[in-house]
C-alpha cells in the first residue's frame, strides 16, 4: 500500500519525528496541573448571572414605566 493509497488518519509520523513527540511527551513541559471541573459551581454561577441580568432587566422597565 503507498502512501497516497492510506486515508489520513493511518498515516505515521517518520521515526525521527516520533522520537521528538515521544520525548516532548516526556519532558514534562505539557503537564498542567488543574484543579477538578465542579459542575455545580458552574451551575451556581450560570444562574447567579441569569438572575442578576434579570432583576437588572426589571429595574430598568420599572424606570421606564413599561412595568
């Protein structure tokens, strides 16, 4: 099989290239270290947000006299 005959996600790298992935992967310079996704802060925020664009809301049409 050639090259042009592989779709793409069969293709390889060359083993140099390989070799520098690999020992990037390696070193250490990808490492983050990230706290743990709490969904229910995010909810907690969301909706903290919506609230307050919505009590903002109504203010402004109570001035306005729309309300």
């Amino acid at each position: 099989m050639t090259e042009k005959d592989q779709p793409l996600s069969v293709k390889k790298l060359s083993d140099q290239d390989q070799a520098r992935v690999d020992q990037y992967l390696q070193s250490g310079h990808n490492d983050v270290e990230r706290k743990p996704f709490r969904p229910f802060l995010l909810l907690a925020v969301i909706v903290g947000v919506l609230t307050a664009l919505s009590l903002l809301s109504l203010l402004i049409a109570r001035t306005k006299g729309v309300v």
